[in-house]
C-alpha cells in the first residue's frame, strides 16, 4: 500500500473544502486558484513553482478540453444557423407530435439518448440530441433542467455505465479481477438496470416536486439568453425558399444519422466522434451559406458565434479541470517526476486504495469498499483511468465469495461511470451544461440525490446477488 503523504491530505481537504462551497452556491472560481496555489505549495515547497503551476494546471486543461471546446463551438454554430434562416422548423412538428409534454419529454428524451449513447461515446450523443430536442422543449415550455438531468443521466450516467458495445470499461475491470469479460457483462447486466431506473425515476419525481420552484430557468429563456445574442447580429430575413430549406433540412438530418452510423461502424472513441462530427458540421455551414445565402459571410459569422459561445462557457469550467487534474494525470506533468512515490498511482487512486484496508472483509463490506472506491476513482473525471483499482480489489474482497467477483466489481465499474464520466465531476458534465447553456454546478448539485439514491438501491440488489 502507498503510505499517504502531506500532499495527498492537502488534495483531500482542498477538494472537500470546495465541494462544500459548491453545494453552498459559492462562486468557486477564485477558490480553485487558490487551492491549486496551496496545493503547489504543499507538492514543491517552492512559492514560484506553486505560481507557475496555476498557469501550468490550466494551460493542461484546456489542452485536454480543446478538443470538446471546438466541436462545441461548431455544432453551436450550425445550430444557430439553422434557427437564422428558418431550416429548424422543419425538425420541430414531427417531433411536437411526440413530446405532448415536458413529462413524456423527459422520459423520450433520455430514451432516445440511451439508445444512442450506447452505441458510441455520450459527449457527441449530448451535444446532437440537444441541438435537436431544445426548440421542441421551447415550444411546450419544459425546463432546462429537465432536458439536461434527462441527457446527463441517461447518456453519461445509463448509457456510460453500461459500455456493451465498446466493452472499455469491462475489459479493464474483468482484467485486473483476472474473469472473463463476458462473465463481467452477465453480471453487470442487473445491476445496471436497477441503477439506471432508481436514478432516473428519483430524478423525474425531484423535478415533479420542483415544479413551483419559480427559480427554475426554463427553455425559453435559454433559447432567447440576450447575453448570447450580443455576440453576432441576429438577421431574421434570409429569403430562403422553401424548397431550399426542406432540401437543407433533410441533408442536415441525413448527414448526422450518417455519423451516427459511422461512429458505431467504425467503433470511434471521444475525440474521433467530435471531429467527425465537427468536420461534418463545418461542412454544412459552408453547403449552407454557398448554396442557399449565396455568400460566405454566415460561414464566419457562425464559426465566430460558436467559438465565442463556448469560450465564454468553459472558461468558467477549466479551473474546474485544472485542479481535478492535479489528482491524476497532471501531477507529473506540472511539477514534474519524483515527487511522489514510485509507487504512487495519483493522489485519488492512492486515496482509493488506502479506504480499501480500513474495513473488515465480508459481503456488505466489499459492497461499500469497492462502490466507494469506484466514486473516488471516477472523481478524475474520467470515469475509466483508476477502473482497473476497482477490478484489484473487487478479487481481493470477494475471495471467499463463490461467484461474488464478478457482480461486486460490476457495482463498483457503474458507480466510478456515473461519478467520473459525467454526472458528479464538473469536468465530465460539461458537454451537458453546455449543450444546455446551464450552470454545470446546479446540474451536479441535482444530480447528487438521485445517484446517491440509486447507489444504496444497487449496493443493496449486490449484496443479495453476491
């Protein structure tokens, strides 16, 4: 076991000191730089490189968010196009039909989104269903909140967890408990049913209760932001035909089922499905604005409203990132090698691990060590770096339990997914707050119940399947 150092500690009241001014509503901005501040001093004992490292934390975020940020930006772009020259309209009555209500909204939403998501990863999956699901929420006056828990929970949370067409996470995990990865899937399976239906029914029966909640922001006022709107002119009169725009409106539509369609054949992971979904993007604006507008102006209007768009969003978010990423991947990076251990595995994995040898080994016992350790390893927000931990130690709880590795390493791969791939992690919830222009803290502070929730639920049908 690593022994935990001064460092570790630091990270650790850091982080709980600022996720206690989140669930305050306390601006945390300032408090992250002074966290990665004190951090740094803690790791390096030196005020320059502590200073240095607060630039260094963020330049690695955005790095790593870049990629996000300008698929982000185009699809952004595209959209508004779209909505300028009248093109969405067409996607609006059929899909009306559908959504009678933000009730039925919420539950076909997050449908739709499931059944996407598991065929390729849940940022681009978001991003789409968003793009096309937030005129129809205006039109019958459902929430903001309501569409973005649906996408949140059911793509980064249901979908994610489950993996049962990329299998990264069950690989990972059945490796290191040394099972087959099909024996894993069985396992995981029931699990993941009940994790998903407990966490997405708590959810819709908490925004039922919120309903009077005249705090609520809701679509309209998203869709009208006037902040948003100062970016770029807004020109209203494009003389579109409507000839043109049905023309437009199906090659739109067909080109991103076409994505869809490419993304799961040729099995593309994060980055490979944004930039083809980006470069898609790009590709209509400019088919758009040539063949229907007769210029290339709206091609840099668009570009420029997108990127202005999502710069003015995640700069709010990337020291978020910096400082998650001081706990994992960026540690070494910025501060550079031999500060910690040989054997270290980054603070929060090392964390993880250090819980697992707290406790008394028996069933309920490996249920909670290992469903906690999957959330600590998620909190990277990744939701798969620390994955293999959980496989470790679910053999190492589970010895003398016939058949119990299988299903307690399930419960803890499905708790680190919806901790660390989107629905607890500012960092992992950004594509859904924003896709929806919300602030992702409110976003994390609603979903906190339901997972929690569903976490004791599922912890308890382990316990018996074990």
């Amino acid at each position: 076991m690593v022994q935990l150092g001064l460092i570790h500690w630091a990270f650790l009241i850091l982080f709980i000191l600022i996720i206690f001014l989140m669930i305050m509503k306390k601006d945390t901005m300032f408090c992250y730089f002074v966290a990665i501040l004190i951090f740094g001093l803690f790791a390096t004992g030196s005020v320059t490189k502590a200073i240095c490292g607060i630039f260094g934390s963020l330049l690695y975020a955005f790095k790593d968010l870049s990629n996000l940020i300008f698929a982000i930006a185009c699809v952004t772009g595209l959209s508004k196009l779209l909505e300028k020259t009248g093109i969405l309209e067409f996607y609006l009555k059929p899909l009306t039909k559908l959504v009678k209500n933000k009730y039925v909204g919420f539950w076909l939403i997050g449908i739709i989104t499931l059944v996407i998501a598991l065929f390729f990863y849940p940022s681009p999956t978001v991003v789409l269903i968003a793009m096309m699901f937030l005129p129809v929420a205006k039109k019958i006056k459902m929430p903001i909140m309501w569409v973005a828990v649906s996408l949140n929970l059911f793509a980064h949370g249901f979908a994610s967890s489950g993996d049962y067409i990329l299998h990264a996470a069950h690989t990972l995990v059945a490796k290191a408990a040394n099972i087959p990865v099909e024996t894993l899937m069985k396992a995981n399976i029931p699990i993941w049913i009940v994790m998903g239906l407990t966490t997405a029914t708590v959810a819709f029966i908490l925004l039922c209760k919120n309903e009077k909640n005249k705090k609520q922001i809701d679509t309209e006022e998203h869709i009208e932001n006037e902040s948003i709107k100062e970016l770029i002119p807004i020109k209203n009169n494009y003389n579109l035909s409507k000839t043109k725009k049905k023309i437009f409106a199906y090659m739109t539509l067909i080109v991103l089922v076409l994505d869809i369609i490419l993304m799961f054949a040729l099995q593309l992971k994060t980055a490979d499905a944004n930039a083809l979904v980006c470069g898609t993007v790009i590709m209509m604006i400019c088919i758009i604005s040539i063949f229907g507008l007769k210029g290339t102006k709206e091609i840099e209007d668009s570009i420029v409203y997108g990127m202005k768009y999502s710069i003015e969003l995640f700069i709010k978010a990337i020291p978020m990132a910096a400082f998650f990423y001081l706990g994992d991947s960026a540690f070494n990076t910025i501060y550079g090698e031999g500060i910690l251990s040989p054997e270290s595995n980054g603070i929060i994995n090392d964390l993880g691990v250090t819980l697992t040898n707290i406790f008394s080994i028996n069933k309920g016992t490996a249920v909670i060590v290992t469903g906690t350790l999957g959330a600590i390893t998620g909190l990277d927000g990744s939701g798969i770096s620390g994955i293999s931990l959980v496989g470790t130690t679910a053999a190492l709880l589970t010895q003398s339990f016939s058949n119990g590795t299988a299903v307690v390493a399930a419960f803890g791969q499905i708790l680190a997914k919806y901790v660390g791939a989107g629905c607890l992690v500012p960092v992992a919830a950004l594509p859904v707050a924003i896709a929806c222009d919300i602030d992702v803290r409110e976003l994390i502070k609603f979903n906190l119940k339901p997972i929690l929730i569903g976490a004791i639920v599922t912890g308890i049908v382990t316990f018996f399947l074990i």
